[in-house]
C-alpha cells in the first residue's frame, strides 16, 4: 500500500470567494420526479462543445445551451426497461465520426445509443452489476472504460463492440467501483477507485496488442480473447471512506471521499516494484456538507477549475491551476435545495450546470 505524508503539509484552500467570476442562475428546468445522476457536455467533438446530456430513471435527454441562458431540448432516448436507472453517461464517437452516447445503470447494460437517430447503436453485456462510471478515451473517443459494483473495470471499443480488458482479480478492487479515468496523456494508463476506500492505477502497456486488434477484429465480438489486468501499477490509500470520484490532472490524481473536501496528490510510483509507491498529498479543496456518497465533481475542457455540488444544493467552483487553491465561486439558490449528484462545467468555464435529486437541472452563467 501507498504510505502518505511526504514533502511538506497540503495547501488547503481557503472557502471565502475569490469573486474572480461572478455567475447567476440563467435556467431551470424540472424533468420529472425521479433522481439524475450524472450530466455532460461533449467535449469529444468540437461541433458539439454546447451540448450536454442528462441521465435519470430510464432517461437519457440531450440538451444544447442557447445564448441568454436557455436550453433547448434537443432528443429523449428512453430504455425499453422501465426499472433501468441509469447512473452515469459519456460522450464518445464512432470511428467515422458519429456522436455517441454511452449510458449505463443498476441492470449493469451499457447501453451505446446514436445520437444523430437516437437509436440504440449497440449494447454491451457482460458486467455482473450495476455501472457506476463510463468514461470515455480522448485520444481514442472510440474506447470507453466502465467501473461496476461488480467489482472490475472493463474497456470497450464501441465500433466493434468487444469487451478488450477486465481490470480485476488478484490485485483488483475489494468492493463496488465508482469511478474510473483515462489519463489525459499517458494512453496506457488509468485510475479506478470505489468503496474499498482506494485509488489503483493500471497499465495497458503490456496489453496494448489487444487494444489494436480489437479495431481490426471481424468474428463475433464475444470469440475476441479479451485479457484479464489483475494487477494495479500503484494503491493509494488516500482517503478512509468510499471514494467516489477520481480524475486525472495532468500526472497527479484529484479525488474525493465523503471527507467534505477534493484531495490533489501525486503518486510516487516505483515502476520495479508494482502496486507499492508514495503518495504525496499537494492539496486541498474543501466543500462543506458533501459528506454523502455518489457526488461527482467535474472540470473544464482544459482543467483550469472544477465544480463541485454538496447535499444542500450548493456548488463550489475551484480553480485548480493556483496553489494555494481559490474559490472562484460560492454558487446557490434559495430554491435550490437538493443534492447536486454531479456538475457539468463548459468548455471555457463560463456555464457552470448541476443536475439534483428532484430530477431539476440548473444553469448558471458567468456574468460579463
């Protein structure tokens, strides 16, 4: 296991706003009663940057954000199951092009749909339980990564449906996996991190033939020899309760526990000898009463700050290229009571979105 505690103390953001931007509600609106989990702008094709996409129930609803504020409805896919629930989405594209979205829920089915004829595209089956997280590869926006209670990570090429890796087993998570990253340069690499309170770093190094030959493969996806990863790169036990949410900054890993805050460290990893390393903790970004799990946090297209949104409706917009770390922006609303499960920032940082536990989606907008 990863010790903690080089280098000097952690720099822990200060909860006073900058005022650096100032942001006001432009938008709310209501889709119904049931729970969203997660939102997302595209961010895999630069035609689309204003687009986003919402999950909740059996639901998956795209939206594009319009100037002054508004949202246009632009699509609803809804599930042929009517007790699906999904949890998470991503944006990827087909190898020609085409915008997809990736969905996944409690049946444990991704589900990739075509966004340009809102027809299910394929559907991937083989995770034993619910999907947690779906992430998608930005060097290869036709590979997506999914983090199930099941326990394992797989990664899957959406063009021809193959299951290619499963990250599990000996050295594998010990309890659900919440969520999974690509490292944003690194293409061999990602972090994975759940309920058994750590963060585990794989490689695909070893496995990349794999990952070639399943754009190339023509037999039955299920005749592909998908390969097991048993063994993380690297452990870190940086938090001590669930973590559910991870991702990449660069080589250092932003994560978040039910500790009230967004911890950034680096790992130390000893490439001799795997799984074993340091962790030195850089950061921290406090954000009160986000002490329930299943809340995620999201960043602009180029990492300059991240929203977070906490059990009482509120978010915190923290720039992350600043050490100490500032609060921009304390976002809230006297109407806006409810757990924000997850935010989505825009390409450039100047609309920040949140989707609620009363199925209500909310826009903010940087004033000018």
């Amino acid at each position: 296991m990863a010790k903690t505690g080089l280098g000097c103390e952690p720099a822990i953001g200060s909860l006073t706003p900058s005022k650096k931007r100032e942001y006001r509600v432009s938008n709310r609106l209501h889709e119904g009663k049931r729970p969203l989990y997660a939102i997302a702008f595209n961010f895999v094709d630069a035609r689309y940057y204003d687009v986003f996409a919402t999950v909740g129930g059996n639901r998956v609803t795209v939206y594009r954000c319009l100037e002054g504020g508004l949202i246009a409805v632009l699509q609803a896919y809804i599930d042929e199951d009517k007790d699906e629930s999904f949890y998470t989405l991503s944006w990827a594209c087909d190898t020609d092009g085409t915008p997809l979205l990736v969905a996944g829920g409690c049946n444990g089915i991704i589900r990739i749909i075509n966004a340009g004829t809102e027809k299910i595209h394929k559907s991937f089956v083989g995770h034993g339980d619910s999907v947690n997280e779906i992430r998608t590869q930005s060097l290869k926006p036709s590979l997506v990564v999914s983090a199930s209670k099941d326990e394992s990570v797989r990664l899957w090429n959406i063009h021809t449906g193959i299951c290619i890796l499963i990250f599990a087993g000996a050295g594998g998570h010990r309890n659900e996996v919440l969520s999974v990253d690509f490292h944003p340069s690194d293409i061999y690499r990602i972090a994975s991190c759940g309920m058994d309170n750590t963060v585990k770093i794989w490689s695909m190094k070893e496995f990349w033939q794999y990952v070639e030959r399943s754009f190339t493969w023509t037999d039955l996806p299920s005749k592909f020899p998908t390969k097991y990863v048993q063994f993380p790169v690297f452990i870190a036990s940086v938090h001590s309760n669930y973590v559910d949410c991870n991702r990449w900054l660069g080589d250092f890993i932003l994560s978040k526990s039910v500790d009230n805050e967004i911890v950034l460290w680096e790992p130390k990893i000893k490439e001799q000898s795997p799984g074993e390393g340091a962790v030195d903790i850089l950061q921290k970004y406090p954000v009160p009463e986000c002490d329930i799990w299943f809340i995620k946090f999201s960043c602009d297209f180029h990492y300059n700050a991240a929203a977070i949104g906490n059990r009482e409706g509120k978010v915190f917009l923290w720039e992350l290229q600043s050490s100490p770390p500032v609060l921009i922006a304390r976002l809230s609303h006297v109407h806006c009571k409810s757990p924000i499960r997850q935010t989505a920032v825009s390409f450039d940082g100047s609309t920040i979105l949140s989707c609620c536990e009363d199925g209500s989606v909310w826009r903010w907008d940087a004033v000018q």
